[in-house]
C-alpha cells in the first residue's frame, strides 16, 4: 500500500502562474491532487519535505495535517455492514462507511432481488483485469425497456468513492419510494434508469489494495512502465483534438494510443449504441468529484456551446438552487470547458455529439475543495451529500 502517513496537504494560490510555483516545489517530493490549478494547487508533501517546503515562504492553507492518518479513518470503516445477501432491503446504514467492490456488487443484487417487478442486473462489459462493469436497470408501470433512458456513471476515476455512494443513494430512493411517493412514481413510470456504479472497477479495487489516490484505469502500456489510462479522456468523439489530455502514458490525464483503445470505454460504447438505438438518451449524467460544479458540453473548445445549451443552463440553474435547499451546499454551473478547463475525449461531449444524449452532465459531487476532505470525503459526509443530490434528482427528472 502506498503511504500518506506524514503527509501534509497544502493548498498554494497560483494567481495564473502555475509554472513559477511549481519551478519552486520541483526538487521535492509532492503529489498533486487537482487539476483546476488556475487559482491554486493542492499538493500533498512528502513527510521528509515538509520542512523545506514551508522554508520557501510561500502562501498556503493547510488542508490535512497528516492525509495517511485520514485515510487510515476512512479505511477502518470498510466492510463493516453486516447484512448483505440475507434476501433484506438493505437499510440507511449502508451509507454511513464506504465499501468494497464485492460488498457494492452485492449491494445491487440485494437491491434487484428486492424488487424484482422493476429492476433487472446487467453488465455493460468488463475492465482490463476482466471485473464485471455491472450496472441496475430501473422501471415503471410501463415495463422493462419502455421508456427514453436516464443514464448515469459512477466511480469513472477510481479515487472518487462518494460517487458510487451517491448512485446508489439514488438507486436506493427510487425503488424504496416507489409505490409510496407519488412524485417518484411519475419519474420511475416516465424513465427507464441505467445505473452503472463502476466504470473503472481496477482502479477502485487498487485505491483499495495499493494507492487511495489513484486515477486511471490498470491497463499496461507497450513502452512504459506507467500504468492507466484516463477512461474520461478516451472517449471516441473530439479524441484527436490537441489540449484537453496527455500524451505522456505518466501523466494523471493519458488519452490512450487511440481513441476507445480501453476495455472499459470500448464496453460501454455497445452498451450506450444500444440505448440511442433503443429509445434514446434523455439524460447522462457521469457522477465525479470534487468542486462542486454541474458542467454541460462542451468540454473540447471553449468557445463553443452546445446546440441547446440555454435549455441545459436553465435546469443547471434549477438543479443547482435545488441543491442549495438542503443544507446550503453551493454548485456552480455552466459550460465545462468554459468555466472547467478543456477535456477531449470525454464521455459528455460523446454522450450529446455522438449518442445523441439531451442532457450531458458531469457532476463534481462534495467536498468543495480539499479543505472539506477531497476526494477523502470524511464518511460521515455520505448522506448529506447523497440527499442533496437526490433532492435535487427529484426536481430535475421532473423538469425536464
Ligand atoms: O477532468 C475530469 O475528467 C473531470 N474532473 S475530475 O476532477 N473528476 O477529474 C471533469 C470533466 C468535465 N469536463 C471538462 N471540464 N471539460
Ligand atoms: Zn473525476
């Protein structure tokens, strides 16, 4: 496993000279945690560095005094629930820790087994190390496969645990409440939901086994001893377009050697032909974090909007505000690239210029930075950030 015992997380402004502070920190040992470094970086100092690095005199906010200690609480938690595949609904305490890979999985068949009228299991492919990408189909009155899709991703960059925590939150309020809330009723008899928890199973099983801080997927590459490429950079729409990813088979953002040329986008392209050919795509939604943002295509030209672009800023707007009602949490939204920074090869930009998706999200779920835990969001934070956002599902599946 690797350690961040010791480690102390900084968080450094830029001021838009990214450059002059990292020709400052070169010679030491960091690992940088964001990737929206304009105003600031958030860098993670090796325990042997610390002292160099706070001689330099620079302008910081500590965010973790020691990130393996945090980590380590995190860790402790884990496959502590006790009542998977006792033929139960699974209860609320499933979102009070994080879980293992083979608990998530079982998670869902316990989900599928407890309503069986309205949910059916299936698998959108496998990943390099040949882990099932499952996902749970959702329906209503209308039957299995009636109605346009409602398509979400989780867990894309492996790191990002609270986004699987939050589909199946989602996943969980629409069965339990089907048949006892009126307005879920409506939304489950008007779509038909594709929820795939895992599109990066390796990587989440390794931030688990090796690395917490983990990105990309697992796969080797000829020439390199670097491991992973970036799956939200290897879509096939915009691939080839210089800017919005790495060519350094290294770096946390490598397209790939061509584009789909990964076992996982290369799964979830049948599967997603086969919704558009099917009853289309009303709403793909591809759950991250961190920042706290709701971002619309596109992601590959900054100048460029998307065809319905005011119509996805309204409900951005709606969803945001929605959101804000539960406890205040705020989500800036608008273009990704504009408000972001450039991406090619990203699944929102082919889920609208490909697959003909009406609504294209990617949501950067809590904290806000990492100040609020990062992607080492405390568990205790689950369910706030789970019920936000199901609060605002409940609007926005109505709206649009
Ligand atoms: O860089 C990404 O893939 C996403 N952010 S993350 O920190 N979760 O890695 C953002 C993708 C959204 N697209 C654009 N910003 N263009
Ligand atoms: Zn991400």
């Amino acid at each position: 496993m690797v350690t961040y015992d010791g480690y102390k997380v900084f968080r450094v402004p830029t001021h838009q000279d990214l450059e002059a502070v990292k020709g400052r920190i070169s010679t030491l040992n960091t690992v940088s945690l964001n990737l929206d470094n304009k105003e600031h970086l958030d860098i993670a100092v090796a325990p042997a560095d610390v002292t160099a690095f706070e001689d330099l005199g620079l302008k910081t906010e500590v965010l973790h005094k020691d990130l393996g200690a945090d980590i380590a609480v995190e860790a402790a938690g884990l496959g502590k629930y006790p009542e998977l595949g006792q033929n139960l609904i699974p209860g609320l305490e499933w979102f009070d820790s994080y879980h293992l890979y083979a608990d998530h999985a079982q998670y869902f068949k316990d989900l599928a087994k407890a309503f069986p009228k309205n949910t059916e299991i299936f698998s959108a492919g496998t990943s390099y190390h040949n882990q099932d990408m499952f996902g749970i189909q959702l329906w209503g009155k209308g039957g299995k496969g009636s109605k346009p899709a409602v398509y979400f991703h989780g867990t894309v960059h492996a790191r990002e645990w609270i986004s699987t925590m939050v589909v199946e939150y989602i996943t969980y309020q629409l069965l339990t409440n089907y048949n006892e809330d009126e307005t879920v009723g409506s939304i489950l008899d008007a779509y038909d939901f594709y929820i795939i928890p895992f599109v990066n199973p390796d990587g989440f099983v390794y931030t688990q086994t090796s690395d917490r801080l983990w990105r990309k997927n697992r796969q080797p590459r000829s020439g390199s001893s670097c491991i992973g490429t970036d799956i939200n950079r290897n879509w096939p729409y915009k691939w080839s377009v210089p800017g919005g990813a790495s060519t350094n088979k290294c770096e946390q953002t490598y397209k790939g050697e061509a584009e789909a040329d990964t076992p996982e986008v290369k799964g979830l392209l049948d599967f997603t032909k086969a919704l558009t050919n099917d009853k289309g795509i009303k709403l793909f939604i591809d759950w991250h974090s961190y920042g706290q943002y709701i971002l619309y295509p596109w992601g590959y030209d900054c100048s460029l909007a998307a065809p319905n672009a005011k119509h996805q800023d309204t409900l951005a707007a709606g969803l945001s505000s929605k959101i804000r009602e539960s406890y205040g949490t705020r989500f800036r939204y608008g273009g990704s690239c504009e408000i972001l920074y450039a991406t090619t090869g990203d699944s929102t930009d082919y889920m609208t210029g490909v697959a003909g998706a009406e609504l294209s999200w990617t949501i950067e779920l809590t904290p806000q930075s990492n100040g609020g835990g990062g992607f080492i969001l405390p568990a205790s934070q689950i369910l706030p950030s789970a019920k936000e956002q199901w609060e605002g599902m409940m609007y926005l599946l109505l709206a649009m």
